[in-house]
C-alpha cells in the first residue's frame, strides 16, 4: 500500500518561493515587498501572498508592519549575532545527546550527506551543496527528542541559508571548505561520543560562521546594496 504524503499547499509553495528570493539576495534587507506586485507575478491571490508573508515572519525572514506593509528582515550586526548564539545553544544541546545515544545507521547517514556534500563542492554546485546542509542537521536532531527545540531550528534553518549565501558570495569557497571541516571534525567526535570535544567545535564554528557572516554584511552595507 502506497503511503499518504500530502500534497504542499500553495500557501507554502509561496512562502518557499518568496523565501529563496530573500535568501538568494534577490529581494534585499529591509527590502518592502509588494503583496500587489508579488501577486501579479506569481499568478495567485492576494490572500496567498499575505498567508506566505505570515509563515515567512514566523521563520524571521519576513517583517509585517501594520499599515506599512510587509519588509525583509534586516541583515544586520545583532540579527547575526543572535541567530548563531542560538543555534550554538540548540545545536550543542541536541548533538550531546547525539553523541551519547548514536547507533551505527546514524554514523552512516551522516558520513554519506558528508561524501555528497563533498562531491557538490568539488562540483561548485552551492544550491545541492546548502539543501544538503539542511538535511545533514536535521539528521542530527535524530535524538533531540524536544519538541520546541526541533521547530526552533526548522524556524532559524532559512535564516541560516541566507546567512551562509552571504558569505560565499564574499568569501567563495572558503565557506564550505570550513562546512565540510565541521563537519569531518564532529562526525570524528561523535565517533569517539566525546561530548565535550563536540562542544568545542561548535562553539568554533559558531563564531567562525558568525564573523564570516558579519564580514559579509558589512561589506555590502548601504543604499542600493545590502544582502
């Protein structure tokens, strides 16, 4: 018997679309976005777009002020800094627990989205390289067994695409090349359940990521230029 999968609603397939226009820095900081505009260019409803512009505020993308209209979230110095401070947070406390309930499957799954995520890279293709990203986390909340820890970094995870996009498009290849050291690094220490270890280098890359980000930011700050 065939599983059910649910068909994506056009409210999220708007708020998707939407989503990688701002993270793809086709719709800038602080941008206002034209429900009318937007609309006329998707070929859908008003209301379709107002129903994406609510579910993209929930995930910090988005900024919907009253009698003003609906604007991209700033990219800015304290957006930044808080949006890693938390994933360290949330990301430290979920792969702790990882690293001492893992069974081999998990290992496995994560070392085979780090080979393709490694053959993306050496392939320059960012879009596959940053979708595996997300799937490489998510694989790793396979213990968080906290609710509201989970939908926490589903909210932050496109905020986080939109951070990493920034600095490749400053940094270049440098960005995934530190991914991809996370990435062997915490998989070794997951290996060896060394919590402390694994602490350790998420913390580093952290902060690593933030300035990177920040660097980016920075440098592309102004009228007519921002991410």
């Amino acid at each position: 018997m065939k599983s059910f999968q649910p068909k994506v609603t056009l409210t999220e397939q708007v708020a998707r679309h939407i989503e990688n226009l701002i993270v793809f820095g086709q719709l800038s900081s602080g941008e206002r976005i034209y429900e009318a505009a937007m609309a006329k260019s998707m070929e859908v409803s008003h209301g379709s777009i107002r129903e994406g512009l609510l579910l993209l505020e929930k995930r910090h993308l988005v900024k919907n002020v009253p009698r003003k209209g609906a604007f991209v979230t700033e990219l800015d110095d304290y957006f930044v800094r808080s949006l890693y401070e938390t994933l360290e947070l949330y990301l430290t406390h979920t792969g702790q627990k990882l690293a001492r309930q893992w069974q081999p499957k998990d290992i496995e799954r994560l070392e085979q989205l780090y080979q393709q995520m490694e053959a993306h890279f050496h392939n320059n293709d960012l879009m596959a390289f940053l979708d595996l990203g997300i799937e490489y986390t998510q694989a790793s909340l396979a213990y968080a067994d906290n609710y509201f820890i989970v939908a926490a970094i589903e909210d932050l995870w496109p905020s986080a695409r939109r951070c990493a996009f920034a600095a490749f498009k400053s940094g270049g290849s440098r960005l995934l090349e530190d991914n991809l050291e996370h990435m062997r690094e915490s998989i070794s220490a997951l290996k060896d359940r060394d919590e402390e270890r694994l602490a350790a280098i998420l913390h580093q890359y952290a902060n690593q990521q933030c300035q990177q980000v920040r660097e980016a930011t920075a440098t592309t700050d102004g009228p007519g230029k921002k991410i």
